[in-house]
C-alpha cells in the first residue's frame, strides 16, 4: 500500500516554516489505517514485545490498536502534569520547543520488551525522552516504529542503538 497517498501536507503548522504531516486522513481510512496497524502489529510480534509504548497524543492512536492486537498492554507518556500517580521524567527537546515527558513509575517492568510506537520520528527529540523514561524503569526498547520518517531532520542519527521501522520516508 502506497502510505503516502493517505498523508496531507500542511505548510506553515504549528508555526512558520514548519512542513506539518497531516495522518488524519490515513486513520479516517479503515482499510489503510488497518493496514499500517497489521504492518506494525506485525513487526512488535516478531521483536516478542511484552508492552507497546507510545507518546501523546498521536502515539496513542498508533500503539494503542498495536497493543489491542497482540492482546498485550499499552502505556502512555504524557506531558508533565498529566498523569495522576508518581512519575519519572525527562526533558527534550522539539523541533519547535522545549517539553518535559512523563511516565508512571510503576507502568514498565524490569526486563519487559518494549516497543515505541508514533506517528512520526523527525529529530528523535521526542523519541529519545521515551527510551529515556522506558530504560529508567528497567525497560528493554526491542523496537521502534512510525508511520513517516522525515529523513532530513536526521532523527535516526540519534536512534543508532535501537532497530527502527517506518512505512514510509519523507
């Protein structure tokens, strides 16, 4: 299947310069949207994840179905005062910012299997805070997986130490 077809380009979004990737349109197609789901679930299953990882908001609507799927759990991350119960932290920064991610201490296991999933891996900023918290708790990350891959913006370049998968690169 041709992802691309299902991505809009929005120019200028959230602010001026920024080239937005638009995947509303992918997950209001069910076909499309089942299929990058089957590809992904497809992909954790092979690296034996025992958790799906996935930060907000758009790392929901990826992880979550993934996690539904392998009938295995899924764990946000959320910004920082959003989780009710103790948390770790770490900051980041974005292509357009500075944030501080949480998640809750008890939601990773020592030794369980993870894999991170997100719509999008541009600076790896976002990506990075995620390992960060995951390892901390005693995580392993197994994987990692988007939807798009901006390549120019050499977020792999900070990812080098984990196996990444993407369905498509822009």
């Amino acid at each position: 299947m041709n992802y691309r077809d299902y991505i809009a380009i929005v120019k200028d979004f959230p602010k001026e310069g920024i080239v937005f990737k638009d995947i509303t349109p992918l997950l209001q197609d069910g076909p499309a949207y089942q299929s990058a789901i089957e590809e992904f679930t497809n992909y954790a299953n092979r690296l034996h994840a025992d958790v799906i990882v996935g930060p907000e908001a758009r790392g929901f609507v990826v992880g979550c179905p993934i996690a539904t799927s392998l009938k295995i759990g899924f764990v946000p991350v959320r910004k920082k005062g959003k989780l009710p119960r103790e948390t770790v932290e770490a900051t980041y920064g974005k292509e357009y910012g500075e944030d501080v991610l949480c998640l809750h201490r008890d939601a990773i296991k020592p030794g369980q299997k993870v894999v991170i999933a997100d719509d999008l891996l541009a600076t790896g900023g976002t990506i990075s805070a995620t390992i960060e918290l995951v390892e901390k708790l005693g995580g392993i990350v197994v994987g990692l997986c988007f939807l798009i891959e901006l390549t120019d913006l050499n977020g792999r370049e900070k990812l080098q130490n984990y196996e990444i998968f993407t369905l498509m690169e822009n």
